[in-house]
C-alpha cells in the first residue's frame, strides 16, 4: 500500500512542476493531458470513466488524469491536477472471508505494523457508511502525517491534505480506496471531492462506451520476439511475460486465474502450504548442439531420464510425437504428474534444434485446465506458435556448454571426511557440501546432530552431505565425539518415530536392526513408505494429500567406535523410488569405510527390534 502511495505522490508532483512523462501520457493540439493516446488509441479519448471488468469497479476519469495500473488492474493509481487529487485504489482476495467489521478489528489490532501506527496518529474519523448505492464500507477520514512531519500543527491543517480511505468487501473482494486532495482547495470545492468519491462503484458496465476497461492492453494476441536467442511466440491473451525480457530462460504467466476471467466465486483456500501447480509457459536455450543431435534423439534421452527418476505410478505419458513445425522438425511429448496425490498437472515439453542450439519450450497446467478446451488452447496455441528467427540472435551469442557433456556422471569418486577417517563413494552426478553449506555455498542452518559447544572453527564434529539432482537422493553424513550410551542415543532418535502417524496406520513401515563388531556398535533404522497403501488412504478421505516428491523414505546407520559417533543418513523421495534408484542408495552404504573398516561386508550378526522396544514410557 506504501509503494502505490508514493507512486501517487510522485505523479502529483511531475504535475504540479509541469513534468510530462510520455510512457504514460501525451498533449493533445488543446493543450489537455490525455493518458490514452499513449495507454491504448486514439478511440479512448472520449472516456470519462476507468475500471476493471475483472475486478468489478469503475470510476471517474478526469480529462487531465495520469494513470498508473498493474497488469492485473487491482492496483490502481491516479494523479489530476484540475482536482489536486491523488486516488489509490488496492483490490486483493478476500481470503478469511471477513466482514467489514472483522476487517476493521484485525486493522485495529495489527500492532506490529509500525506504518498502520503512524498513520492512526492523525485519523480523525472511523466509522462505517454507506454510500450512494447503498454499499456498505469502512470509512477513515485521516490529514496526511508525513506533511505534518514536516510542519507546525496549525500550518498542517492549512496546507496538509484531507485523506478518506474507503474499505468495501464485495464480490469476495476487498477493496482499499483511498482519495487524498491539497487541504486548502479541499475547503474551497468539497462537492469536487465528493464527486470523485461518490464516482466509485463496485461494478462495471460493460455496456458503457465511456468506461475505459483497464485490462485490454493484455486482451489480445502478442507477437513476443526474443532477440538475443533467435526465436519469437504468439502470446495468448491475458498472459504477460516475467522477469527482464530478452532472458535465456524467458518465462510466461497467466495475468489473471481462471475463477477471475471466469467471474466465478469459488471456495477460497487458506492453506497457504499447499502444493500450487507453477502454471505457465518457458522458453529455455539449453545448450549449443551437437552435429548430428536432432529433436527426437534429445527427447528420447530426456524420457530415460524420467523413467529413471520417478516411479513408474506418479508420470503418465500422454504423447509422444515429432512433428513439424515452422518448417523444422520438433519432438512434443507431454506427461502427465502425478506426484502429489489429487493435484494432477500436465507438463508439455516441446524439443526444438536449431540456429546451432537445443530448445526447450515448457508449458505446465493444471489438469482441470488440461481438460478444457478453451484453457488447453490458451497454452497449446503458445507452444504450436514458437518458431526460430535467425535475425533474432544477438552478435554475442557463442558456444554454450553443459558441463554433462564434459564429464561422464556415472564415474565414481571417492568423498570422505576431512578429519574423521569416514567416507564413501558416489557417482560424479552428486553434488557435495561440507559443514552445514548447502549446494550454493550458502549457510543451510540444519544440523540434527549439533554440537553444544562448537565454537567457530573449532570443532570435534563434522558433516558432509550429497545431493544427486537427478535421482533426488540426499545423503548426510555426520561424525562426532559423543560419550552418550549407544542405546540412549538410538532412544532419542527413534522417539520422533513412536509418535509417526504414518507408521502408526501402516502408511510407512520401520525396520530396526543392531549389530557389534570387533566393540563397535551399529544400529540401522529404516523409514519406508507403502505407495499403495498412501493412495487407498487419500482415495478413503477426501481432506488428506501428500506430495511424493516431499515424502522421504529414510535409511539411516549409526556407528558408535569408542567415544565417536558416525551417521549416515540416506533419503529418498516416494516418487523416486524405483529399482535403479533403491540400488543407488544400497551402494553408498555398500561402499561406506570407517577407520578403513567396511561394515557391509563385515560378520556382523544383525538382530531384529520392535519399534516399542524403545518406547520409554512403556519401558520405564
């Protein structure tokens, strides 16, 4: 709300010095500032109202306003010097479904929003009205305390600016209305204030060739060319483009949902945790090409690559063609996910070579989207439109490599620690962090088993972790001095799991065993889903979900030599499980030395627990 009041004040202040800024307004041969001529054409002159269909509202349009708006019209902002007045006007979900006065009781009790504070300092009237529809809103009437920061009191009620907010809830909208006019002419022409005031509807008329709708600048097809990779789509309408133009990766999103363009009200879901299917469309230049790549050989290795990755039960492929398309040869293949459980979406993936580089245009949606005619076209009609465009490719653009096709990621290489003699060894395709970094050197804070009394460099304990982006196998390794009994420790640790609501309903199973060998102790504890038993639980109860991808099967050893401890602790996502990826995991163990010892092929005589063994209720 902040920024869109500053914006305001910025365009009053280029009015009022005579600044005239032509990417949002243009002189007209009588000297009037008229906001269209750049804004849309040449036939909107005429308007004397603004709004959103979308939306729903309107209001009136002065001749000399300056208009500021998001892509989605639910921000809102206008400069008028004929009427010394800035309007900003926020419309956002109303998620809680509140009513006008638990809105207003939520206001009065944010405290920790030092901003709401200042302003409570110089509102002068808070009640709810009604206006001249009969629409029911919050009103505050309040002088602007950032003027009266700077001034006398006395002078500020004389050269301050007479501020009323506005509140309304309709539509299952909230919509924050606030006018602000210069206090002296407040004084001398209130009937122009209450003109603007009383201008605002919660409605738009679709019917009325005054009322200038704000979203059709993105209503229409648009040609998007990028012209640094040689390539260019038509936009479907209402879709606008992400991040800066021109970018390797270009990215494509909807400006508005579906319940919007639709006018439909929907359930609103507060759980803001839930998995949100990231529609959209991208356009990424992978790599430069080979000599003899083509479309359909690429697509053929990137499928092994999926089938490789994710359990057969959580992918479906839909299609898998290749076709021509702008006189080139490209491979489309889409698939539908499966990974988290009644959350489907569709991902279309179209391979394209050529100017010398590999393509990847990317389209993801939601299933329900899949099976709409009208929705599905809005994305395929994206997709089906990319072409190359040679004169499009910037003079800089060279050789672009990937640094798979410089090493062969299935070669081994040993990872160890520094000052344990504590390792293993992984394929190149893991990447490895050390001492709580993660994968980009950045400070992951995570450590189950942190040490009390670490201080800086100094430490009797150490970590390293892998992660393989194309299995989603994680391994954290971890070794210590601890004087704790083994069976102490393993008690603290398997307590997590006494209270596991999946073990307890069979949706997990946990396997514990224990071993010694030549004094040292050894336990493994097992964590591992049933894929099966997790959809006959979602199918029974309709209110429970699960991402695959976040649900981790667990496979952990625990070593005790001495008054050391080594971990390690190897995850692996539900919907990666599959029979190359379960032999990955068993071979990292397989292939992991302590003090040079290999405790996979070593004599150890493993013995079986219950679970309620180590229940230390039970047990006292």
């Amino acid at each position: 709300m902040n920024k869109n009041k500053a914006t305001a004040i910025v365009l009053t202040l280029c009015l009022s010095i005579g600044l005239t800024a032509p990417s949002v307004q243009a002189k007209v041969d009588d000297g009037k500032i008229d906001l269209y001529q750049t804004f849309s054409n040449k036939a909107d002159q005429m308007k004397t109202g603004v709004g959103s269909r979308i939306y729903k509202w309107s209001m009136h349009l002065p001749d000399d306003g300056i208009v500021f708006k998001s892509d989605r019209a639910n921000i809102f902002n206008m400069a008028t010097a004929s009427y010394k007045s800035g309007v900003q006007l926020q419309v956002e979900k109303n998620k809680d479904e509140l009513s006008l006065e638990e809105l207003l009781y939520k206001m009065q009790n944010a405290t920790s929003r030092d901003l709401y504070r200042v302003e409570q300092e110089k509102e002068l009237l808070i009640n709810i009205a009604k206006d001249s529809s009969g629409e029911e809103y919050i009103r505050i009437i309040k002088s602007n305390p950032f003027i009266d920061y700077l001034l006398v009191d006395e002078a500020a009620q004389q050269l301050g600016e007479y501020v009323e907010n506005r509140i309304y809830i309709k539509n299952n909208y909230i919509y924050n209305l606030t006018i602000t006019m210069k206090g002296d002419f407040y004084r001398e022409h209130k009937e122009m204030f209450d003109k603007l005031t009383s201008s605002f509807k919660l409605s738009f008329d679709e019917k009325n060739a005054f009322i200038k709708e704000l979203s059709d600048s993105v209503s229409t097809t648009r040609e998007y060319k990028n012209t640094s990779y040689g390539w260019k789509m038509i936009m479907s309408p209402y879709w606008r483009v992400e991040g800066i133009p021109n970018a390797r990766t270009q990215k494509f999103t909807p400006v508005y949902s579906d319940e919007e363009l639709e006018q439909v009200e929907k359930k609103v879901k507060n759980d803001e945790k839930e998995f949100k299917v990231p529609e959209g469309v991208s356009v990424s230049l992978i790599s430069s090409a080979g000599k003899d790549e083509t479309a359909s050989k690429w697509a053929a290795e990137e499928i092994q690559v999926l089938k490789d990755k994710y359990n057969s039960e959580v992918y479906e492929i839909l299609r898998n063609e290749t076709k021509t398309q702008a006189n080139i040869n490209v491979h489309h293949v889409v698939i539908r996910y499966k990974t988290v459980t009644k959350n489907q979406y569709i991902v279309h993936q179209l391979y394209v070579v050529g100017n010398g580089y590999k393509y990847l245009v990317t389209a993801t949606m939601k299933e329900e989207q899949y099976n709409d005619a009208k929705k599905k076209n809005a994305f395929e009609s994206m997709i089906n439109s990319f072409s190359l465009d040679k004169e499009g490719i910037s003079e800089y653009l060279g050789e672009i490599i990937t640094a798979k096709s410089l090493i062969n990621l299935n070669d081994s290489k040993e990872v160890k620690m520094k000052k344990y003699d504590f390792g293993t060894k992984l394929t190149r395709s893991f990447n490895i962090s050390r001492n709580g970094y993660n994968f980009n050197d950045s400070y992951s804070g995570i450590d189950l088993y942190a040490d009390p009394n670490y201080r800086g460099d100094i430490s009797n304990n150490e970590c390293l972790s892998a992660l393989e982006p194309t299995s989603n196998i994680r391994v954290d390794m971890y070794s210590g001095l601890d004087t704790k009994e083994m069976s102490e420790t393993i008690k603290n640790r398997l307590e997590i799991y006494l209270k596991d609501d999946e073990i307890h309903m069979g949706l997990a199973n946990i396997k514990i065993q224990s071993g010694e060998y030549k004094g040292a102790k050894l336990y493994y504890i097992e964590k591992e889903y049933d894929l099966n038993a997790i959809k006959k639980f979602v199918k029974e109860d309709e209110t429970k979900i699960y991402d695959l991808e976040s649900l981790k099967n667990q496979y952990e050893y625990i070593i005790k030599t001495g008054k050391d401890i080594y971990t390690e602790s190897i995850t692996l996502p539900v919907s990666n499980m599959t029979s190359n990826n379960k032999a990955k995991v068993n071979s990292i163990w397989e292939n992991t030395t302590i003090s040079k010892i290999n405790y996979s092929k070593a004599s150890v005589q493993w013995k079986q627990h219950n679970l309620s063994e180590f229940d230390k209720e039970k047990n006292k």
